[in-house]
C-alpha cells in the first residue's frame, strides 16, 4: 500500500493515555481490535505481541495492528512513561486491508516536532473543550502524516540535540521565572548566540517563541479552566506587561485571551 492510498482512510482515537506506569503495571493478555501507537519517553517495558517479545525504551515507537494478540509489563526498576493512541481506521470499502509500513518497534522515532503534537493534543485531549475530539483528530493526522512521510522516504527525520531538549524542560519547569535566551543558555553552558541556532536549527523556531509559547498554552489553561482574570494569568505565566501579553496570545492561538476566560463562563444546562 502507497502513500496515496492511506491518504484516504480516517483514524478516531478513541483513547490516548499519558501513561506514568506504577512498578507493577503490566497489560493483561488479550487480542486488540484497534491500533495501538504508542511513544516511549522514559524507562523501559517488555511487550509480546503475538508472543514475540519486545523490549521498548526512551525514544521507540511502538505499533501494534488490530487483530494483534498484546501483553506487557514495565520493568521495576525503570518503569516506563509512554504516550499511548488507541485508534480505529474509518475508511472506504475500496480502501480493501490497512496496513502500515511501520515496524512494530521503531527505534529514535521521538523528534521535538513529534513531541510537540503529542503535547499538543494531550492539551486538547484533557481540555475537553466544544469540538475537541475534531482539533484532537487534525493533530493525530499531523501525527500520522509525519511517520508515514518518513516511512515513504519523502522527508528525513531529524534528531533534536539533548542539549535543547534539556532547555525546553527548563522551560517547562520554569516559565513563570524571568527567562531570556541568556539565562537558559546558562543550563546547558553554552554561549547564548550559538545556543540560539542550535536551538532554531533543531525545532525550526527561536528559544523565545519556545518559551512564549509555553507560557501561551499554560495561561490558555488557566483561562478556560476559569478562576483566573486575564491579568491574573499573564502575571503567573511571566509576562508583566498586560498588552504584551494580549498580542502574543492572539498571534499564537488566533484569538486574544479574553475569549479563552469567556467559555468557563458559560455553564452546560443541567
């Protein structure tokens, strides 16, 4: 099957865990009428499928196809954080058998540009805004689109440096703090100016876009989770400037902020 042909066919995500596993998680023994699609980001596990099995760590990709027999089991000692899609195909009578040209275990498949939809979609995921499930299907298909273009050799897959992948953690952890490209360049002890195209290089974008719009998502959050003022949000996601702060949400989502503190306000019907 080409390119073309899985261009016609649907993928509903019908359940996406951000799996933290306990020591003694494991998958019970059973066949599987979905897909599972799953990205490891810490520890390890062993999985069987089909009674093969697969030792899956930091960085691996994991697909399983329906009609597959799966179990598994995180290791004690390392117990595994993963991504995981579940998802079923709709797709037309003529599409005839699905299949997909990944390797059950794909090893270094986890890019920046990957991990970033996955975090993307966790966030509408969770949200569970009006229409979430179809922003949420439009982020599966960027994500499906991406492994397959690199499946068919139709783009290469780039490895983000450790180094800005230790940075955009900081980030992370960190964006309510004063931050400038300066300060992050400290944690990884490089110079600011080669951090800077090490960083743009690697994700296709600037340390200080990263870093708003890390602060973006998480004021967005905060917003629509409501209890907050607009003012209120910009100053806990480092931004001192209230205008400032207005015009970089616009540009990132599309819509100034105080549309976001608006639809907690509007409560269901019981």
């Amino acid at each position: 099957m080409d390119f073309e042909q899985l261009e016609s066919v649907v993928p509903e995500v019908f359940l996406f865990v951000d799996r933290r596993c306990f020591p003694d998680w494991e998958i019970i023994r059973q066949e599987i009428d979905f897909y599972d699609l799953t990205f490891i980001i810490e520890g390890r596990a062993n999985y069987y499928v089909n009674g093969e099995k697969i030792t899956v760590e930091a960085g691996d990709m994991l697909f399983i196809p329906a009609g597959s027999v799966r179990e598994a089991h995180t290791f004690k000692e390392a117990p595994m954080h993963s991504y995981a899609f579940n998802f079923t195909l709709m797709q037309p009578a003529s599409a005839g058998e699905i299949r997909f040209p990944f390797d059950i275990v794909t090893k270094h498949q986890m890019t920046s540009e990957i991990l970033n939809y996955i975090l993307e979609f966790n966030r509408i995921w969770s949200g569970m805004q009006p229409g979430y499930r179809m922003f949420a299907r439009g982020i599966f298909h960027l994500i499906l689109h991406r492994l397959l273009a690199v499946s068919f050799h139709h783009s290469p897959i780039t490895h983000s440096d450790s180094r800005v992948e230790k940075v955009k953690e900081f980030v992370v952890d960190h964006y309510s703090e004063e931050l400038d490209l300066a300060t992050v360049a400290k944690v990884v002890n490089l110079h600011p100016v080669y951090l800077g195209k090490l960083f743009k290089t690697s994700t296709g974008f600037s340390v200080k876009h990263f870093i708003n719009l890390v602060r973006i998502n998480n004021a967005e959050m905060m917003l629509s989770g409501g209890g907050f003022s607009v003012s209120d949000a910009a100053e806990r996601c480092g931004f001192k400037d209230i205008s400032y702060f207005s015009n970089v949400f616009s540009a990132i989502k599309g819509y100034p902020p105080s549309k976001a503190s608006m639809q907690k306000r509007v409560s269901p019907r019981p």
